[in-house]
C-alpha cells in the first residue's frame, strides 16, 4: 500500500481517472503472458505526456518506490511483472502520439505507447515501410518493443527493432531527462546511450520519446508454401536456403501438431497431414524477386519437400500469414498452462535444433508444437500442459533446461526475442560469464543507486 498522501499526489499530478488503486485494478497489472506467479502491485499510475512521466518517475525515486514500467503486457519473460507489493506500475499505453513521419529524412519520431502495427500502418501512408512486426503487434508497443528489442517474422532480411532505432529520449531513474541519438543517419555525440536502452528490459531508464528509423517498401513481393512429410526435411531446407544466398524477408516453420491445431481453429486449408511446412516470401526488385523464387524452389525440391504451392492471389497469402500469426493463441487454447520459449541457433545449426526438441519433447513425454522464425534461427518450442500438475511440470521444466543447453552448445542464445526478465535469468551465466555478470550489476547499481527500475529482472541488482 503507498501512503494516502502519496496516492493524492499521483491524483492530482495525473487526474484520478489515470490512478488505479482499486483491488480489480491491481490484479489486471500483476502478470504479464509468462507463466511465472504473478504479484499485486502497490499502485498503477498512467501519465498522458512525457512531462507526467518524468514527474512519476522522480515522485516514485524521492521516496524510494520500486517501479515496473509497462507498455501492452505482452513480454513473455515476467518483464513487466511488479517486483513485490510496494511497486508502483507506470503504463504508457497513454502516450499514443505519432509526433512526426519525414518521407524526405526517412524517420519517425513517437511515444512509447504507439501501438506497433497502428505506426506501421501511419507509415504505409506515407509510402514508407517500418519491417519489425513481432508476433503482438496488434497491441504491443514501441517502448516496449525498444525494451524487449522484439524481432518477428521479417527479421531475417529487415533486421529487429535495434536497426531501426536512430535515438531516444528517456528518464533515468531521478527522473532527469537524458536525450542521445539524433534524426540523423550519422551520429557520434556521446556514448551510444539509445543501444544501451534496447534490451534493458525497463532496467535503465524510463523511455519516453523515439526516433525510428523508415526505409522505402519493396516493389514486389512473392510468397511460398512448402510442403514435407518429415520435419527434419523442412529444416534442412531452411538451411539449404540460407546458403544458397538468399534472404527471404519471412522463412517460417510449422511443426504437424501446430498445423493441425491451426488449421483446426482457421480453417486456412492448411496440409494437415504434412510433417512440418515452411511460408515463405521474397521480395525486392522484381527481376529479382523472380530470380530468388526459381532459386528457393529449387532448394525446396532438393531438400524433398512433396509440394511448394504459390498463393493465387492477395487475399491467399495473408490467409496463410495470418494462420502462422495464429500459432500461439491456438496452442495455448490447448491446455491450461502453455510455455512458450524461443532458443535460436544459428541458421546452419536448425536442423540440429530441431532434432533435439523432437528427441527431448518424446523423452519427457510432452506435448510441443514448433513453430517459429526458422531462416533466422528463432524456433518457438510451445509446451502444452497443466502448471498444477506438479509432477508434468517437472518435467516440462527439466526439458526447458536440456532445450536451452543444446542451444549453446550449438552456439545458440537463451533468447533471439522474448527477453530475459526473471524467467531466463538463471541461465544468463552459462551463456555469457560471471564476469558479464557482475559488470551488468555494477552498471545498474551506477545508474540506479536506490535499485528502482524494474529490480530483479535480467541480472538483479
């Protein structure tokens, strides 16, 4: 509980109606879409201009408040999770302006709270494009997606959301305002404080404005589907394209289990007796995006794959993407507790991966369907099962950690977008070192010498 005085203070800095204290109010900002327990937090305050931000910002650090900032929610980590009871969340999801599209300079510059295929769209009328589309981009943010540096399904050709990132505004943790970046394509002023504010997960500031990047579309585009009787096949193509040199913008993976449950909820027409498919699209220049058609055809067919289908029109291309969208919320219909992860390996290593969450899942006798960015190495193993199960959930547990050892062995990475929060960080060692460790503390301990932003998450404090 914070203090009746302190609770006025945030009213009549921000209007009641932007004050939750209420107990329904607090359980809806206790979780986020990870499966870890979720904690009640203190109190939710949602400022409407960057102004209120840093004034919650330097309210909550005077009087030593823990604060979890939060954008949609839709970080699969425990991000955005409160610390303990005494946390106060702060939403963005109030600052919603669009403060500029320059088609001459190429940028954009907005407020956290943008919601990521709103900006998108805005851009398309400009005739510009914005690549990064994270699986959430319906309701996830722009801060939160600089937090998380959220990827999605163009990232093996467009990059993620780190490229795209030109500077950013933010509130350190007293609340003073640091600007670094520039509207520029070159800058050097100063340490290259935005990059650090990618992935901090909430950690190092407070961002409150953004400079992003724009480029021009692509001029044409053409879309694969590639059938295989054998999942180990698909995978082998993925990385028979890659080194054929081609980049696809999108190369995306589905394992038998999560086509059928796919298909069973959209009704796409998706093979349902295929043992994996891959979606495919090129794009560019058409001469060539015709050229990388004939080449990623012919991988297709040399890697076994029983049939490679070009959607007739428009309308059938994005009834198939939007059935690969729908992968996750359809699994995680499936059963009571769905567990998401997202190891990625390099490219040439898929095929290993994917043996070795085929071999784990059936050695622990789980449900999993795999689905996921396959050209760039992101596969999402999503275990089905039921979190009160103490027993089915030991396992799932123990999978998880033979799943993330096989990935560095591989040379791969705990997470290629989801984050680290609290759920991964018992793992951050074995990928990096103790040295990692303790340097990542000692700056977060420079920044941030109460311990408020966001405390326990990615390496604690």
């Amino acid at each position: 509980m914070v203090s009746q005085g302190l609770l006025s203070d945030f009213e009549q800095m921000l209007g009641k109606e932007n004050v939750f204290s209420s107990e329904a109010d607090l359980q809806s900002y206790s979780y986020d879409s990870a499966v870890l327990q979720p904690v009640v937090p203190a109190l939710v305050v949602r400022p409407t201009t960057t102004e209120q931000l840093g004034q919650c910002v330097k309210k909550l650090y005077d009087n030593g408040i823990p604060m979890t900032v939060r954008g949609a929610g839709t970080n699969l980590s425990g991000g955005t999770i409160p610390d303990k009871s005494e946390t106060v969340v702060i939403l963005t999801n109030g600052l919603t302006r669009i403060l500029e599209i320059n088609p001459y300079d190429l940028y954009a510059v907005v407020e956290p709270g943008v919601v990521t295929a709103t900006f998108a769209q805005e851009v398309a009328k400009h005739k510009l494009f914005y690549p990064p589309d994270p699986g959430s981009q319906a309701v996830s943010t722009i801060g939160g997606n600089i937090a998380e540096n959220a990827g999605g399904l163009r990232g093996l050709k467009y990059g993620v959301t780190k490229d795209y990132v030109m500077g950013v505004e933010f509130f350190d943790a007293t609340g003073e305002v640091v600007k670094t970046g520039s509207r520029t394509v070159k800058c050097v002023t100063g340490y290259n404080l935005a990059g650090m504010l990618v992935q901090s997960e909430g950690t190092l500031g407070v961002i409150s404005q953004a400079v992003l990047k724009l480029i021009p579309p692509p001029k044409a585009s053409r879309a694969l589907m590639a059938v295989f009787a054998d999942m180990q096949d698909a995978a082998e193509a993925v990385a028979g394209i890659i080194a054929a040199h081609v980049l696809p913008c999108t190369l995306e993976f589905l394992d038998n289990n999560t086509i059928v449950r796919v298909d069973d909820f959209t009704h796409a027409g998706l093979p349902r007796d295929a043992g994996a498919i891959l979606l495919i699209e090129v794009d560019g220049h058409p001469a060539q995006v015709e050229d990388d058609a004939v080449t990623v055809e012919r991988v297709l067919k040399e890697n076994r794959a029983t049939a490679v289908h070009v959607p007739k029109d428009a309308a059938e291309k994005f009834k198939l993407w939007e059935a690969r969208r729908m992968a996750l919320p359809v699994l995680a219909r499936c059963r009571p507790t769905t567990v998401l992860e997202d190891a990625t390996v390099p490219r040439s290593k898929i095929p290993a991966m994917v043996k070795a969450v085929n071999e784990i899942a059936a050695k622990y006798k789980l449900d999993v369907g795999t689905f996921g960015h396959a050209g760039d190495g992101n596969l999402h193993p999503t275990f089905l099962c039921d979190k009160r199960d103490k027993e089915e959930f030991s396992r799932v547990e123990t999978a998880i950690d033979e799943m993330f050892d096989v990935a560095i062995k591989l040379q791969g990475t705990l997470s290629g977008e989801h984050g680290i929060g609290t759920a991964k960080s018992k793992w951050m060692e074995k990928e990096t070192s103790r040295g990692t460790i303790l340097f990542s503390q000692r700056l977060r301990r420079a920044l941030d010498p109460k311990g408020l932003l966001n405390p326990s998450k990615l390496v604690g404090i």
